[in-house]
C-alpha cells in the first residue's frame, strides 16, 4: 500500500525532468531542428518549384517555365 505513492512521486519526477531538466537539449519527442532548419535557410528558388514537380503539383511545362524565369533573375 505505501509503494502506490512511491511509484507515483517516481513517475511524476521521471516525468517532470524529460519536460524541464534536460537544457538545451529539448523534449524527447521534438525534432533535433539542426539540420532540417539548416536546409530550410539554405534552400534556394528552384528547390520550391523543383520539389512541386517532384510531388505533381505542377506540370513540366510549367516547371520548365519557372526554371527559365528564375535563372533571368
């Protein structure tokens, strides 16, 4: 009967350090955010139309037509 609080002020402590004791270093369900934000920054003006391609949100026409008016620029 005396071990229910035990095993509950436990969880609550394993619980509390995943949320704030670990500094710097974030939650362990949240992204590393090192390199996906690193390529974001780094992305140039053909990556956007080349990936809409890529998913068939645009036709290669269209595509082509983008690649053209971007290298003018």
């Amino acid at each position: 009967m005396f071990l229910f609080p035990i095993i509950g002020f436990a969880m609550m402590m394993t619980f509390m350090y995943l949320m704030f004791g670990r500094r710097g270093h974030g939650s362990p369900w949240q992204e590393s955010g090192g390199r996906q934000s690193e390529s974001r920054d780094s992305e140039t003006a053909l990556d956007i139309p080349a990936r809409r391609y890529a998913r068939g949100e645009i036709t290669q026409k269209e595509f082509e037509q983008m690649k053209e008016s971007l290298s003018n620029v």
